[in-house]
C-alpha cells in the first residue's frame, strides 16, 4: 500500500503519463512479485492502474462525434448563472461513459431556459478542449478539472430536455433554497446542509478565505466526524438505557446506525470530492474500530490513502485532497507527542484533565492553521494571518452549536414537509447560532494584514524554515542543531533580500497567458513595468485580477512603476482599473485621457537602468495604428512592444531606420495578416519573436503564413496560448527563454489538451 500510494502522489511531478500498451505487461510483473517484493509490487501496480485509469477516464474523442448528433447526459452542478449565461457540469450517458467510469463536461449556455440538476438532457454541444491559460501565481484551470474528471469543455447550441430530476436530494434543494435565500446566513446553512455553495456571493468567499474559514462550510472530515460522534453517543446511551450492554452488541450497532447516518449526509451533500475522501476515511475507522484486529492511527491512515488512490488515482491533482490528509496528520502527530492522561492517573484532578484537553487542543489548532496555512499558501498564493484565532474560536462552535443544530432543524424541517406541514421557520434558530461567525467574518477580512499574498521565493524558504525548526527542538546533539540550522537560511535571505534587494545586471521580460490578448510585464530588481493588461469579461472576470495580479505577486515584484496602456480594446486595457487599484503610486504611458499620465509622443525615459523609448504613434490616433509603441533595452539587449498596429504604423516606424533593431520583438496584432509586413521583419531583424495569441482562438492566429515569414527571417518564435507563460531572461551577454509547459511545470496535466473547436481559452 505504501509504495502504490507513494507512486500515485509522485504522478504529480510526472512529465507523462505511461502508455497502455504497457500496462498488460506491468500488471503481470506487479503479480509475480508481489510476494517478494511488495513494496516494488505496489509501484509496478500503480503505474498500470493510473495508465489505465486515465484511458477509461480522463479520455474521450469528441472528433468522432457528428456536431449535429446531440449528447444525452445529466445536469449534476450548476457551476454559475448570470442573466446571459449558464455554466453547468454534465455527466454523458452515451460515448463510452458509464457509472463506473463517468465522463464529464463542463458546458456554458447562453440564455439558457430553467435548468434543474439531475435533468435528462439531449444537448447539440460545440466541443472544446480543457486547455487553460497557465502562468505562474495564476490559476490552473487545466488541472481542476482532471482532478474533477471533466474531459472536455464545450458550448451548447440546442438542447431538449428528457427528464425531469426524481432525485430525493434535487427535491429537497429546489424547496429548501428557496426558503434559506431569506436568511442573513441562508448561504452557509445551506452549503451546510447540501453542500450547495451557489448562493455564496463574492464577498463572503473573500471572507471565508481570509480567515482560513472555508472548511467549516465545505462538507468533509469535520461535519462527518461531528455526525457520527453525535449519532453514536446518542444511539449508544438510547441503546444502554433500554437493554443491559451485552457483549459489543450495543458498540456495534451503535458505530453501524452512525456510518448510515454519515452515507445519507454525504448523499444529500452530492458526494463531492472532499465528502467523499472523508466519508471513506470515517467509514475504515469504524470498521477497523469494529474488528479485532489492532491497527495503529498510521496504519489506519495509510489504509485511507490507499482507498482513496485506488478509487481515484487523480484526487491528488485537488488542493483539497492534500489539506484533508495533512490536517489529518497533524492531528496524530500532535496526539502522538501529547498524550492524554485519564482522571486518577498520576494524581490527575478533573480540573488538570481540562486544562490538558485545552492545551492539547490549542497545540493541533496552531499546528493545524500554520501547516495548512503553508499549503493553502502554495496552493493560492497567500497566508492567512488570523486563521489560527477564528479557528480556535469557531471551530469548537461549530462541531457543538451550528452542525448539531442545523442537522436537527433540518431532520425536523423534513419530518413536517413529509406530512404536509411548513417548518420553514426552524432556520431560524440556526441562522443565529451562525451570527457569531457572520459578524467574526465580516470583522477579520476588514484587519489590516488579514491576507498576505506569498512570493514562491517566500515559499520555499518557509518549507526549508519548518523542518528546520522541529529538528532544531527535537535533536539534542549540538552540532546536528547547527547543521539544521542551514535550513532556516533560504528563509532568512529571502527576508534580507525583501528589505536590503540587490542590484543586478539581470532583468526579465514576461509574455503573460492571457488568451486573445496582451500583457507583457518587464522585471528588473523587484520594480516593474506592466504593457496591456489583458481583457475583461462583464463584472466578474478580468485577467487583470486572475493571471496579471496574481503573477506579480508569485514573482515578488514589489513596485509597479509603470503601466503602459497600448490602445482602448478590451483585449488590451480591459483590467486597467484592477492595475491601478492594486498598486497605486503606477504612472501609465497611454493616450487614453482617462488614465494617462505621460503621452505616447516620442521621448526617453531611464528605469531601474534600462532604457524606455517611447517610439510612436506620432500624434493620437484612434483604433490599432494608435497603439503605443515602446523599446526597452540595455547595453546588450533590446524588446520592441508594438501592440496591435497595422501595416500602416509599420511604415510611419520605418524612419528610425537601424534604431528599431530589436533582439525580441512581442508580434504586431497577434499575428494577423494586417501586420507584419516583409519590411517591418528586416528592419526589426528580431532573433526572436513572441506572439500573444491565444490557443485555438476564432481569428486563427498566429496565421500561417506570417509565422512562415518570421521563420524564413530565422527567427526563433513562441506562442503564449500553446506554451503558456513565455520568460526571457536576460543576463548580460546571454538570453535563455522558460515556458511554463515545458520549463516551469512540465507535467502532464499541465500539456496541451487539442480536439475540437475553441473560440477562447476563457
């Protein structure tokens, strides 16, 4: 078990996946040595199962399907609605799915009619890819939904509903959202209940993630444990006061009537991901509780993982997988070093047993929000300063007041709706017992510092800084404290670093993976230069706010000192405001009178030690010609950033004559045929060429034939939408170029998914 388990984990940092061909073969080995070797044989094994299980799984062909011929599935989320559009997840019932092996996709419907979850659908669907835009700090779509088995993303064109949703669960959510949409706290109760989080708006996720909240309300090991606790007490004590304890008939029956009591939340929760990790986890504890076979709390552990990972070899790829088995064991290594004593045992009063449990209770919530609090930095990118407190505070609220409540007032609420009677207002009471939190919440995300964004420089230096300090409290020998404490100087030199930078002769040039559209952000000694800002999408998605920001603060760029504005297009000055807002002393070079503070005429301006020419247009103009045209060089190296001008800037360019020589040069307009002319490449004479194009985009660009003339040129080139974020890094008298696919997270699941039609990565 420990060497499949281990292996599974390790398929994160795979660069691919095995063949299946090999896996006939690899099955036979994994037997043959099973009993000699086991901790090999569980290798072998488990890469034949992940090979094979992402053959049955993770692949569909959507290029053999008719685009007329309709897809028959079931609604199973509604992932987000707007007056426009729907996105809904949906489980196929034909194409080689099936309950075994269910393959998903994730479908968006404009002007969508009612939707129901667990509706019958026949739907005539646009297939696209699930490629995503990946940068660093940003987040990786791609990955989410394999780790959810959602194969494909796809556009709906028609669709006819089959049949209606006879789910139990469907019908308690349609009559029950409805009545908890009038609660102050309607959201949390029923994301409590249901496991439906649809009606927890924006702000209530930013507060939830501030304060390291957001397990309290997903439904896992917590609400489970609490359910079965409860359950158990309740029907042993029942079961003790009408008949004399015979044996562990009562034990049995009691730990029984509490794993059916857990099934059915976790049924009514719609067995998500998390819910089901934790469901399989409390239910091996019971049974190996049940039989007479001892197995300590890491035995019972790695049973866990093993399930977990045979049933679902990819759940790894979920942050919450990770969080669920850390917290679990840092539970145990903290009742390891502190166990409890019983009342009588050395002299111990009630009073000392009470003082011990709080103590040994405060001990696993500090240990639980600092270690979780590291993942949940490396996994969105900041630190929650006031976790450790509102978790010490609620979560002990919540296991003996919310959970306990909010199961009786719903068991009540559907004992009277099963005979007709309205018991709406038993909500009630749970909502006040969540009106502590409501206002704890409301209180924390406003405290200064309540979110801390982590550079990955940071990161590291906090993963060597933890071992380093248990082993300096553990080891007793003098100069093995001293050897560990070499682990706590990646962290001191990055704290160092922070205050004191160094100046270096290095700077970097970062083409962003903004789909169709343009961000480029130019580093040099923790200072930046932000060019374009990539588009924005009505009032919930700009790539400002989800890849530029995020980026920037991954990379530790401390000071934005300039934002050039190229033109007006959404593609282009889109999340202007979201830039402006995060960093507020940014002067922006653009001709757009709303924000600019320095024009686009021609002028020199010196920064960080490099050179800014601002080249054209010569006078404002409107459209792609009045693009803002820059150079940024050094002694050695020069980066030409052109925007989106056409063949007529290119010309009015061309009286620069050898000045415009440029090393790199960001491609004019993405790539189109409206730019790029023959004259523009030899007067440029670009060694390379980077094209912010994004993935199997509507306009098809990069088009051919102006790639064609770039390489005829010999140059070298790079697309952001197939290599995501493209790097270069200049370094005196050398060059070197990273892409993310291939040189920052060369993994499998990060690779390019190709099939079907896809108008935009977004």
């Amino acid at each position: 078990m420990f060497g499949y388990s281990a292996t599974i984990l390790s398929a994160m940092l795979w660069p691919s996946l095995p063949s299946a061909l090999l896996t006939p073969m690899l099955v036979v080995i994994g037997i043959v040595i099973f009993k000699r070797a086991p901790l090999l044989a569980g290798v072998v094994l488990a890469v034949a199962w992940i090979s094979i299980y992402a053959q049955l799984v993770l692949r569909w062909e959507p290029d053999n399907i008719d685009p007329q011929e309709p897809v028959i599935g079931e609604i199973i989320a509604l992932v987000s609605q707007n007056s426009d559009w729907v996105s809904m997840d949906f489980r196929l019932l034909s194409h080689d799915s099936t309950e075994m092996w269910p393959k998903k996709i994730r479908l968006s419907w404009r002007k969508a009619p009612e939707l129901e979850i667990g509706e019958i659908w026949a739907l005539t669907i646009r297939p696209k890819p699930i490629t995503s835009v990946l940068n660093q700090g940003g987040y990786n779509q791609q990955k989410m939904l394999l780790s959810r088995h959602i194969v494909s993303k796809g556009a709906v064109t028609s669709g006819q509903r089959l049949e209606a949703s006879d789910s139990p669960r469907n019908a308690i959510l349609q009559r029950l959202k409805p009545v908890l949409q009038t609660f102050n706290n309607g959201d949390l109760i029923l994301a409590l209940l249901l496991g439906d989080r649809s009606l927890i708006d924006s702000e209530r996720w930013h507060s939830l993630r501030v304060t390291g909240a957001g397990h309290l309300i997903a439904i896992s090991g917590l609400h489970l444990s609490v359910v079965a606790a409860w359950v158990f007490t309740s029907v042993f004590t029942l079961l003790c006061y009408m008949s004399l304890p015979l044996g562990r008939r009562n034990l049995v029956l009691a730990a029984l009537i509490s794993a059916i009591a857990c099934c059915f939340y976790a049924y009514l929760a719609g067995f998500s991901l998390p819910t089901q990790r934790a469901l399989i986890m409390l239910l091996l504890l019971i049974l190996l509780t049940m039989s007479d076979r001892y197995s300590s709390p890491w035995e019972r552990l790695l049973f866990a993982l093993f399930i977990v990972l045979v049933i679902d070899p990819v759940s790894c790829l979920s942050a919450g997988f990770w969080l669920s088995f850390s917290a679990l064991s840092i539970i145990l290594l903290t009742l390891q070093s502190r166990p409890l004593t019983m009342e009588g045992q050395g002299g111990q009063t009630r009073w000392h047993q009470l003082v011990q449990k709080l103590a040994l209770f405060w001990a696993i919530q500090w240990r639980l929000s600092l270690g979780l609090g590291l993942l949940q930095a490396l996994f969105f990118g900041g630190l929650t300063v006031y976790g450790i407190l509102f978790n010490f505070l609620f979560v002990p609220w919540f296991s003996l007041v919310v959970i306990p409540a909010a199961i009786l007032a719903f068991t009540a609420w559907g004992l009277c709706w099963a005979v007709g009677v309205d018991a709406s207002s038993l909500f009630y009471l749970v909502d006040l017992t969540l009106w502590p939190a409501d206002q704890a919440l409301k209180a924390f995300a406003h405290l200064p510092w309540a979110w801390v964004p982590t550079s990955e420089a940071m990161m590291l230096g906090i993963a060597f800084l933890l071992p380093g300090l248990w082993l300096m409290v553990k080891l007793k020998a003098p100069r093995w404290k001293l050897m560990t404490s070499m682990l706590l100087l990646p962290f001191v030199l990055n704290i160092f670093f922070k205050f004191y930078p160094l100046s270096e002769d290095r700077w970097q040039v970062h083409l962003l993976d903004v789909g169709q559209g343009l961000s480029v952000v130019i580093e040099k000694d923790q200072h930046g230069l932000v060019y374009d800002t990539g588009a924005k999408y009505g009032n919930t998605f700009s790539y400002a706010e989800r890849v530029v920001v995020p980026f920037i603060q991954a990379r530790e760029i401390t000071q934005i000192d300039y934002l050039v504005l190229s033109h007006s297009d959404n593609d282009h000055a889109g999340g202007t405001s979201v830039i402006l807002s995060a960093f507020l002393e940014v002067k922006v070079i653009s001709d757009m009178e709303d924000y600019a503070d320095i024009n686009c005429r021609f002028k020199t301006l010196f920064w960080q030690g490099l050179t800014i020419e601002v080249l054209a247009p010569r006078e404002i103009e409107e459209g792609n010609n009045g693009s803002c045209v820059i150079k940024v060089s050094d002694k050695n190296h020069q980066v030409l950033l052109t925007g989106d001008i056409e063949k007529e800037a290119e010309q009015a360019l061309s009286h620069f004559g050898s000045a415009l020589n440029s090393e790199v040069l960001v491609v004019p307009h993405h790539g189109s045929r409206t730019s790029s002319t023959l004259d523009f490449i030899q007067q440029v004479s670009p060694e390379l060429v980077l094209f912010p194009s994004g993935f199997n985009n509507r306009y098809g660009f990069p088009k051919p034939d102006v790639l064609k003339r770039y390489i005829d040129h010999g140059s070298e080139y790079r697309i952001s939408g197939r290599e995501g974020q493209v790097s270069v890094i200049f370094n005196r008298d050398e060059r070197d170029i990273r892409t993310y696919r291939h040189n920052l997270a060369p993994f499998w699941y990060n690779r390019l998914f190709e099939f079907g039609q896809n108008d935009n990565p977004e």
